[in-house]
C-alpha cells in the first residue's frame, strides 16, 4: 500500500472517529425523540472552547476536559428541559426549527461569552509525529482513536447492560409500550440530551489539538455528523458509526485524490447516490406507514 | 395592501428593506407550497435561489445577454435542473429528504464559492441592473411596483393552485401519502411539479435579487439562506399562503431592528426562532386565525 494511501486512510479515519461520535449523539437524540438536533455540532463547539477557557484559567487538561464535558451535558440537559419538552407535539418541521434556533443561540452567546478567534489545544502527549509504514501520525490521532474505541465498547455496555440503557432503547422501539412498563420518557429525554452532548463535547476535545477549535466550528461538524448519522441509517447505532467513518475516509481521499476544495462536495454527492440507492440509509430500519 | 404601504414608507431605505420582504416572499410562498401543502421538507432552497441569481447573473455580465432574457433563461434551467433532480430526490421521506435538499444546497454554494474564474468567487460578482427594451429599471419606486406586482402574481397563482384539483392532490398527499395512492393520486407527479414551481419561484427571485442588488455574493445560495427560508415559512404559518408573505415580512425587518443589538443579534435571532416555535407551533398567522375565531365563538 503506497504511504500516501495510507496516510489517507489514517487521516480519513481520525476524523471518521469524529464524525462518528457526532452522528451516535444524532442516532441517540432521534431514537428517544424522533427529534433532530440541529444544535448537536454546538456541543463539539462548547467542549472544545470550554477546555480551552479552563485551561486558560490554569486548570490541568485532564480535569479541564471532565469540566468541559460536564458543561457541555448541562447544556444538553437545559436545552431538552427548556425547548424540546415544551414543544413535544410540534410537527417534525417545528423542532427541525427549534433546535436550528437552538444552535444558533448557542453559537451567539459562544461568540459573546468567548471571542471569535481561533484557538488551539495542546495535544494531549505531545507533537512528535509517529513513522508508521512511510506515512506520519500525530501521536493525537492515536488518542482519537484509542478514546473513540473506548467510548464506543462503553456505550455498548450502557445500552446493552444496564437497566436506564435498557430503557432508551425501549422508548426508542415504542414509547407507549415503554410508558406502560414504568419507564419515565421524561427521565429518558434528559439522559439521552445529556449523552449526545457529552458525546459531541469529547468528540470537539479530542479533535481539537489537530483542526483547532472556534465559535463557529460546530456548523460543518454537526452537519456532517448528521449526513453521516442518515447515511448509516437514522436511528442506528452501528449504523451511526459506521456511516461516520465512511464519510470520513469519502472525504479524505476525496481531497487527497481529487481537489481539496472540493471535498465536500464528492462527499455529499455520494451521500444524496446512497441514498437514492439506499433511502433509509445503510442500516436504517424499513419503517411501515400507517394510513 | 401593497398599493397603500408606499404613503408609509419615509425615506428609500425602506423601500429598499420592502423590495426585499417581497422578493423573499416571492420565494416563501413557492416553498410553502412544497413544504406547507405538499409536505415535503427542503432544507436546500437557497441553491435554487443562487442557482437563479448566478445563472442570470454569468449570462448578463459575461456574456452580454440582454438582462431579461438572462433572467428567463436562468429560471428555466433551474426549473429543469430541479425537475431532473427531484425525480430521484423525492422519492426520498422526512429527514432523509431533509438531508438531501441539504446536501444539494452545499453543493451549490461550494461549487458557486469555488468556481472564481466564472463566479468571481467568495467576493462575488456584479451585475449589470434589469433593463426592458433597452431602458433600464432603477430607483427603488420603480423596483418597488415590479416587486409588487411581481407578488401579487406570484400569490394570485399559488391560491388558485391550492384550490385546484392538483392543489387537492397536493394536500391529500400531505395528509397521507399512502392514503392518496390509494385513491389515484400520483404522488411522484405531483410532489415533482410542488418541487419544480418552487424551484421557479426561487430561482426567478433569486434572479431578480441579483439585478436589483448589482451585486451577488456565495451567501446567497448557503446553507443559512436555506435555514432563513424555511423558518419565514414555517413561522409565518406552513399551508398558509399569507402566512408566507407574513413570515417573509416579518423575519426579514425583524434583524433590521435587530442590528441595534449588534454582538447580540444571533443571541436574540435565535431566541426569537425557538420562542415562537414553542409557544406558536403551526406558526403566526394561522395561530392568529384561531384566536380571532374563538374570540368569535365567544358568547356575548
């Protein structure tokens, strides 16, 4: 395998492992809700930039990183109880627009509260760039890698082990049903708000000391993790994933091969042909539609 | 209305803010007819509406097409692009389409950001301004009466469509697709000709926005755009062709006076959206036109 594939392959999966953590808070979001959280790329924004204000501020990385992902989930937490529970029984459209309002309030007070510069994180152990078969890794990568694994085998655990994971998952497979059992889908909400947040904010720390973190870098982020959560199947978990690191590896060798300007573009081209070809997206469920 | 609106009007920068709730009425009301009565979402929209504004916009300035044919012909290839394209695309269901509409609209803006030598790229191009038969359309009285009358056209045609016989079809598809299909309707055809007269719609304002304004940037096709249509047609009221016109009127003066608040304006923007959102979910006007009609209700 040539170096430049290969390095390729490496770029197109660290920011894969992104995309994929954007597009499981999507997956989570939507299976507990029907909602689609617009304002999910915000969270990447609010754990990037809230590390940064903490380590400003002479905290140490890793208790900054706890602070800013505990942050990031408040967030979550406040915008499921103050906008989404309100408007429960809008129409799809209507909470499409809330949380478009959401995340463009959130992205106001982001550029109040801190600047609209750029910032940068440090990397986690260092900036030594690693040999690997003639191409270079950023020890960083490895820690996107390593910690996205981690988080993916511990959400596994969560949905598959515990008894509030057991209960996501029911609400997400028939509310009513759920309900009748004694699950709380308030409770339900707020645990699934809070998750994706954090998931998002740890996906915005992890990637930060690479493409550098600002006010507004949660537009792109979050609407490619949606794209990558409806290419995998909305509403899928492995789905979410895999949809994720695919759209990754697309736009890597996409800039790679053919024009970085363009990467975005071939990207999305060959998401609206999947789902031309795929409608409910890779792993989506084959829903039925009652008259 | 619109005839008595100029004796309020003070000075011309009002009527440059009128000519420009109009245009985007123009375009609220075609993307109501897609998303408010065919049911259908397009989060994309802007892409038409810059696809409309660079087309005339290359044709006039570029190769010295007289405007107003650049215009026409910038509308059609839009209607055909659309047409070509919705055929695969509305087969497609809820957020699915969603991320369609969505993808077509980046596509757009990236390639009208990217493409400088032809578009002038991020900074964007000018425009040679509208002329008929070789007399130029200046001063923004003049525009004001060609928009205007341009909307009053443009709703006229949307209200007669709605009760028409296709205007039924598109509603019963709203209601249940599978429903409709089941009584005859081609919901294909019909979503497909919702999809392509909304497209005109914008392409056709988009054109109009670009010789009015002399200028065109990438922003008009961004995905923002797209976000600002949608929320003046679901807050004005979705299947409500007035409450398009209102939803346009409204969030388009709306950051007007916003910009007072200069670094809060995306605070207030988006505080705003999500408040009338949740208290106000099937948008202004018809949830006006409930309260009128309970107040009626009332016994005396």
């Amino acid at each position: 395998m040539s170096a430049q594939l290969l390095q390729f392959l490496l770029s197109g999966l660290t920011v894969g492992a992104i995309y994929a953590l954007v597009a499981l808070g999507f997956a989570i979001i939507y299976n507990a809700s029907h909602v689609i959280n617009f304002a999910q790329g915000e969270f990447v924004m609010i754990g990037g930039m809230a590390t940064v204000s903490f380590i400003d501020a002479g905290l140490p990385l890793p208790l900054s990183i706890v602070l800013a992902v505990g942050a990031a989930a408040l967030v979550g937490l406040l915008l499921e109880k103050l906008a989404i529970e309100p408007a429960r029984n809008a129409s799809v459209v209507t909470l499409i627009i809330i949380t478009i309002g959401a995340s463009i309030l959130l992205r106001g007070l982001a550029s109040l509260a801190w600047d609209k510069k750029i910032h940068a994180l440090p990397a986690f152990s260092g900036e030594a760039p690693i040999a690997l078969g003639g191409a270079t890794l950023l020890p960083q990568t490895l820690w996107v890698l390593g910690v996205a694994a981690v988080v993916l085998a511990l959400l596994w655990w969560f949905f598959n082990r515990t008894l509030t994971g057991s209960a996501i998952l029911a609400v997400s497979h028939n509310r009513l049903a759920a309900q009748l059992m004694g699950v709380s889908v308030r409770r339900v909400l707020l645990v699934s708000f809070g998750l994706s947040a954090a998931l998002g904010a740890l996906a915005g720390i992890l990637i930060a000391p690479i493409t550098f973190t600002s006010w507004d870098v949660g537009v792109m982020l979050g609407l490619k993790g949606f794209a990558a959560a409806i290419l995998g199947g909305l509403g899928s978990g492995p789905g979410a994933v895999v949809g994720g690191l695919a759209l990754g590896m697309i736009e890597s060798l996409g800039a790679g091969y053919l024009s970085s300007a363009y990467k975005d573009v071939f990207a999305f081209l060959i998401i609206l042909a999947a789902l031309v070809v795929l409608p409910n997206g890779l792993f989506g469920r084959r829903t039925s539609e009652r008259v | 209305m619109l005839l008595l609106l100029p004796l309020a009007l003070p000075n011309a920068y009002t009527y440059e803010v009128a000519i420009l709730v109009g245009l985007n009425a123009i375009v609220c009301v075609g993307l109501n007819l897609l998303v408010g009565f065919a049911g259908q979402v397009s989060l994309g929209h802007a892409g038409f509406f810059g696809l409309g504004a660079y087309g005339s916009a290359i044709l006039a300035a570029r190769y010295g097409w007289p405007p107003l044919a650049a215009l026409a012909a910038a509308t059609a290839a839009t209607g055909a692009l659309a047409w070509l394209i919705g055929r695969p695309i509305l087969r497609l269901k809820g957020h699915y389409l969603a991320m369609a509409t969505l993808g077509f609209g980046i596509i757009v803006s990236i390639v009208v950001a990217n493409e400088d030598r032809v578009t002038g790229g991020p900074d964007g191009m000018s425009v040679p301004p509208l002329s008929v038969l070789g007399t130029a359309i200046a001063g923004e009285k003049t525009w004001y009466w060609l928009v205007a009358a341009l909307l009053v056209a443009t709703v006229w045609v949307a209200l007669n469509l709605i009760d028409s016989p296709r205007g039924r079809a598109l509603r019963a598809l709203h209601g249940s697709e599978t429903a409709a299909q089941a009584i005859g309707i081609d919901a294909a055809r019909h979503k497909l000709s919702a999809f392509v007269i909304s497209a005109l719609l914008a392409a056709a304002a988009g054109a109009l926005t670009a010789h009015y304004a002399g200028f065109i940037t990438p922003a008009k096709a961004s995905f923002l755009h797209s976000i600002e249509l949608i929320t003046m047609v679901v807050f004005g009221g979705m299947a409500s062709t007035f409450g398009a016109v209102v939803g346009a009127a409204v969030l388009t003066t709306l950051p007007q006076f916003l910009t007072v608040f200069k670094e809060y304006e995306m605070v207030l923007l988006g505080a705003v959206m999500m408040l009338t959102m949740i208290f106000m979910p099937r948008g202004l006007v018809p949830t006006l036109e409930k309260a009128l009609a309970a107040a009626r209700r009332k016994p005396l």
